[in-house]
C-alpha cells in the first residue's frame, strides 16, 4: 500500500499533447476515479501511472519514489482492463497465480492467496475453469482476483466494467466498492461514467482535454461544481444553462431571465453576487430537481413561474417534464402526480437556494 | 392497428421461409455439382499414380485398360523400400525437413513477435520488407546463389555445393518470410492488453512470447510449421541446383535422376516413388487439417 503521486505530468504524441501537466496527491487506501468525456486523457493518465505509456514530462511517485523509468513490473501495481486480458489458455487459478509464479513464490503460499483472492471474490467453484467458460461478470471477478492476489501497493482499474450490461454493472460496481472496504488498497479507476464516478469514489478528478476540471468527493462536485463542464458533466439528466442577468429593482437584486421572468434573490445569494457588474452576460445554473411543481406554501427562496411544457417523460418515481425559455431548452422534475401533460400549461417552481451562477465566456462557477 | 400487427405476423413469415428455402436449395445442388467436378479434376492424377503403382512394367507399356490393373503387384514397393539408394533420398528428405522447419520457427517466431509487439524504429517497413523478399521468384535467385556459394566454397574451403547441408541455408530463404508474415497476422490478432497484463504481471518480452503468445498463437504456429515442412519437402528446383551426387539427393529430384535413364522412364517406379513421397505431408495434414484451417483464417475474425 501506498501514496501516488504526479507532479505536473505530461504526455505528448508527435505534437498533440493528449495529457497538458496533471498535478494529483493520491492518499494511501483512497480509491480516486478520474473520470471525463472520451479523449479527454483519463486512460492515457492511468497508463502512464502503470508504466505503459512514457512519460513526456513531469513526475510520478509511488510510495515516495519516483517511478518516471521504473519498468511496469517493478512498480508493484496491479491493472484490471476493460477487456478482462485474461490468458485463454490458462485456467482461473493459473491466470490468478500466473505473477506470483514468475516471481518464484513458493506453491503453498501461492495456493492460500488464490483460494483467498477466489472467496473474497466469490469464485472459488470456477477455480478450475478456462476462461471462455466464464459469463463477462465472472471473467471480471478473475481479473480483479489477478490483481488482488499479487497485494500490490496500487490497483488501476481501466473501465472495467464498461464490457458488461447495465444490470451487471450495477452489481459489479458494489462488488469493487466491497473488495476495496476488505483489502483497502489504493485504488485509481478510470470511466467514462459519471455514475460509477460517483458510487465508488473517494474523491473524483474530473478531467478534460487533457487538463483536471475539478478534484472534490463526489457531494462537492455535485453541489459546488467549480465550472460549466463539471457542473453539467456530473449529475444527470445534466443541470440547465439559462442565460440571465442581475439587475437592482427597488433595493434588492434581481435575476433576469426573461423578458416576462425575474425573481429577487435569497439574502444569501443577493450578498455573495452583489459585487459582480450588471452588464456581465451570466448563466443560471439550476439542477432538474430543484426546477418541481409548485406548492401552496412555498420555502423563502423559492419563486413561482408559469410555462408551457414542450415534452413530458414519466419515469415512475418522478415525471421528467421539458420546456423553453425565449429558446432555451430546460428539464425540471416533478412528481408523478403534479398533473405534467405534453403541452400543458404548468406552474413551476425555480428553487434559488440551490442555484448557481456562471460567466457564460469563462465558464467559471461565480 | 392489433389487426394490422395479426396479419403481418401470419402471413409474412411463410412467403419468406419458402422461398429462402428454394433459393438455398439451389445453392446447394449447383454447390455439389461443382464440388464434385474439382474433386475429380484434382483426384484423378494420385488414383492414376496409385493404378500405375500397381503394375509391372510389362502391363505399363502392355496395349490394355490404363484405368485398369489386371495383374496387381507390390514388386515396385518392393524394390523401392529395399533400395538403399531411395532411402537414402527419403533419409536426406526427413533430415533435411526437419531441420528447416526448426531453423524456421526458431527465426520467424521471435522475429514475427518483434515485428508485431516491440514498435521499434523502422518496424513497420521492415515487416512488409520481410513480406517481398518473399515475393522474389527462386528461378531468380538460384544463379547468383550459386555463384555466392561457389566464391564463398574458393575463399573459404568450406564446401558448400554438392552438400545436402546446403538446403539448410537455402529453404529458410523461402519459408521464413513467409512463416513471419504468417506470424506477424496471428500475433496482431490477439488483443493489446494481454501482453500488457503480462508485462504487469512481471513477464520480460520472452516470458511473454513462450508462456503467453505461443500457446495462444498455437493453431498459427502449426499452420506455419506444416507450411515450412510442404515447402521443404517438396522442393524441386534448388536441390537440382546445388546437390549432384546420388548420396547427397533429396527425394523430389533423387526420384528424377536416377528411375529415368536417357529416354527410359521406369514409370512404374517413378509413380510409386512419388506416392510415398506425398505419404508425409498427407499425414501430418490430416492430423493437423482442423489447426491448420484454423491458422490461415486467423485475423479475419478477432478470438
């Protein structure tokens, strides 16, 4: 077991740069996820952590050491891969041991590490088996059983369950979320799944085009995104975007978001934005949930507004209902019963407490 | 709109079925029939051998049924297997396959390995380089060789014509290209990750090739084995080149020189010579056909 980390790391392909200087402290036993859009550098990063890929500049450290030239074998690490990579020709318990035999350990230990790494797994009746005798959630038990048996002091996991069904992911996701509660390994995972992202980390980093967005536990992503990508990247269906500026009305501060709709900020809020000028061109970011049907007794911070709803999507515990404001596509969530129809009229209710508001050129949460 | 749906999925399906079956019916009859005529386009000669095989030299030249053996006779077989001067050739033959196919596979495996996995400077170019020297004809090559042969044999002593050793150095011209460009498909056919896992498993590149890729690559190293064996075996022409004497002979060519004198062919002894001659590979064939088959469609799909 042991830190990671990396200083500033770069990696350059002829003259694309696919990894633009990632700095990350990873704590011993944290299971960090990095997750982010295709091509945004999370695997190249993982890669480069196993020693698969080169370094074009910066450091990695593990345990303290850097480990820039250090060989892949001897960075004591342990890879699961999206494609399981197991060997064909070797049975589960061979494919399991096959580390520990190259480096010389001695058969009874081998033995009890396999038979161990296969409980904890649940696999102890295919012990004998091939691997094209696995169904795709057993093939992943085994190579998760690869990676625990050699006890290396970091596991990077490459989209490992990105090969498997929805319903088996689900049930794979817990399973690793279990295995790391037993052997508390430092874990890095790599996913293009905001989700997964969620459910299994510690801490998520949040990268893209090559560069970190975000690094927080999964709540602070969620409830204080630090920019435009984060805050509709993670959580879904993703939070709205309306263009709005501030005005003074009478005293207090007012959100514009229409020509029609403008509603007097929370104390709070009004505090935090008062600085900012009034001709800045802002977002309102305001997640589906915090966009329901409207009550008779509603919250302070909470304003009323009349629309048209464009579509409805009933989900069962909630209805998904979709409109425009002067052209801007918004998603609210309402219950069930609220009475939400296709083309509807509909009072909503916007709750400002939870809103957040962004420079629409920078993309900056203010 | 139940109705519609009713309707549809009554009636549909039996148009369909039906004439899906027909048109597969008729594929398969115009399949058989050309299948049959191969066959016996390409059965007819062995069976003409094996007739031939069977008869005294008498009822060759004799006015009857060529198709025919009316006195059948194993005095051909006889006579070759006693003969110490065919198994003499047959002896060179074996010797001479068997190292071929080792010095083959002791070269093209760990080169289509390299060309295929370690991307090195010039990998790529060096791969299709292997690929056309394969392409230059042996009608091409056997001169100059010669001529290098013969100046190295001057300069150095060492005889090197008129040896069956010779052969050692010229068949792997022929097979280990091709062998590595066999090679080098059927590495690139299996996945990325499984010589990464093995590299992070603690596998150096050799433990990786003998513990993972060649038990894996399997079918294709037997196809290109069979492949070395069919080519040294039945080579023709370099061994009419470069090997004279009646004890240095390899089976093609010893076959040739010594049952035809002048304008005499001893017909009955050449066509037996010939079967047994083809007895090798076809064994090795029908035990290994279903790797075999295996090896050459490997690449097309991925597995």
């Amino acid at each position: 077991m042991a830190d990671v980390a990396l200083r500033k790391v770069v990696k350059r392909y002829d003259d694309v740069e696919a990894v633009r200087g990632i700095d990350l402290d990873i704590a011993d036993h944290e299971f960090i996820v990095l997750v982010g859009p295709s091509g945004c550098g999370k695997s190249t990063t993982l890669r480069m952590i196993a020693g698969l890929e080169d370094i074009s500049d910066g450091d990695i450290l593990i345990g303290g050491d850097v480990v820039n030239d250090v060989p892949p074998k001897d960075r004591d690490i342990a890879m699961v891969f999206q494609n399981y990579a197991l060997y064909p020709h070797m049975t589960v318990a061979e494919n399991m041991s096959f580390g520990l035999r190259l480096k010389h350990y001695p058969k009874a230990e081998i033995k009890a590490r396999v038979t161990e790494a296969a409980r904890l797994l649940d696999i102890t009746d295919l012990i004998d088996r091939k691997p094209k005798q696995l169904s795709g959630g057993q093939r992943q038990r085994v190579a998760m059983g690869r990676a625990i048996v050699r006890n290396p002091k970091v596991f990077l996991f490459d989209e490992p369950l990105s090969n498997l069904d929805a319903k088996l992911r689900v049930q794979m996701r817990i399973e690793i979320k279990k295995v790391h509660q037993k052997v508390r390994t430092t874990t890095v995972y790599v996913t293009h799944d905001q989700v997964e992202a969620m459910t299994l980390a510690d801490r998520v980093v949040v990268m893209n085009k090559g560069r970190i967005e975000q690094i927080g536990t999964p709540n602070e992503l969620y409830h204080k995104p630090a920019t435009r990508f984060v805050a509709g990247f993670i959580g879904s269906p993703a939070m709205n975007f309306i263009p709005c500026r501030l005005e003074d009305v009478g005293g207090t501060l007012q959100i514009r978001l229409t020509d029609r709709i403008a509603f007097a900020l929370p104390p709070a809020r009004a505090a935090r934005y008062n600085a900012l000028p009034r001709t800045e061109k802002l977002l309102l970011g305001i997640r589906p949930e915090h966009l329901t049907e409207s009550h008779a007794h509603l919250a302070p911070g909470v304003e009323t507004f009349d629309t048209v709803l464009d579509v409805t999507e009933p989900m069962g515990m909630e209805t998904l209902v979709y409109f425009g404001l002067d052209g801007t596509p918004v998603c609210g969530r309402v219950d069930p019963n609220a009475g939400a129809k296709d083309g509807a009229p509909m009072r909503l209710a916007m709750d400002l407490n939870n809103m957040h508001l962004l420079n629409e050129e920078t993309g900056v949460v203010l | 709109m139940t109705t519609v749906t009713i309707d549809k999925a009554t009636r549909t399906p039996k148009v369909k079925y039906g004439s899906m079956s027909r048109d597969r019916a008729w594929a398969l009859r115009w399949s058989y029939f050309f299948l049959v005529i191969f066959a016996i386009f390409f059965l007819t000669p062995p069976v003409y051998m094996l007739i031939t095989s069977l008869k005294s030299s008498a009822e060759i030249s004799a006015a009857t049924n060529p198709w025919w053996v009316f006195h059948p006779t194993l005095e051909n077989y006889t006579s070759l297997l006693t003969s110490n001067q065919f198994l003499r050739f047959f002896w060179n033959s074996a010797i001479v396959s068997i190292f071929v196919v080792t010095i083959t596979m002791l070269i093209s495996v760990p080169a289509a390995f390299a060309l295929s996995r370690m991307r090195f400077w010039g990998s790529a170019t060096l791969a299709t380089g292997v690929f056309l020297t394969y392409l230059v004809p042996e009608t091409l090559l056997f001169i100059p060789l010669f001529k290098m042969f013969a100046v190295i044999g001057d300069f150095t002593g060492i005889q090197l014509i008129n040896r069956w050793y010779v052969l050692l150095i010229l068949y792997p011209t022929l097979t280990v290209p091709f062998c590595t460009w066999i090679m080098i498909g059927y590495f690139a056919s299996i996945p990325k990750e499984l010589d990464e896992a093995a590299i992070i498993d603690g596998a150096s590149w050799f433990q990786t090739l003998t513990r993972i890729f060649i038990p894996v690559a399997l079918p294709g190293l037997i196809a290109a084995t069979i492949f070395a064996f069919t080519v040294s075996w039945a080579q023709f022409l370099y061994p009419l080149v470069f090997t004279t004497s009646t004890d240095q002979l390899v089976m093609p060519v010893g076959i040739i020189t010594t049952l035809i004198k002048g304008d005499v062919f001893n017909w009955g002894q050449i066509m037996t010579g010939a079967l047994l001659g083809a007895a090798p590979p076809l064994i090795i064939y029908a035990f290994l056909m279903d790797y075999y088959i295996a090896g050459l469609t490997a690449g097309a799909t991925k597995g």
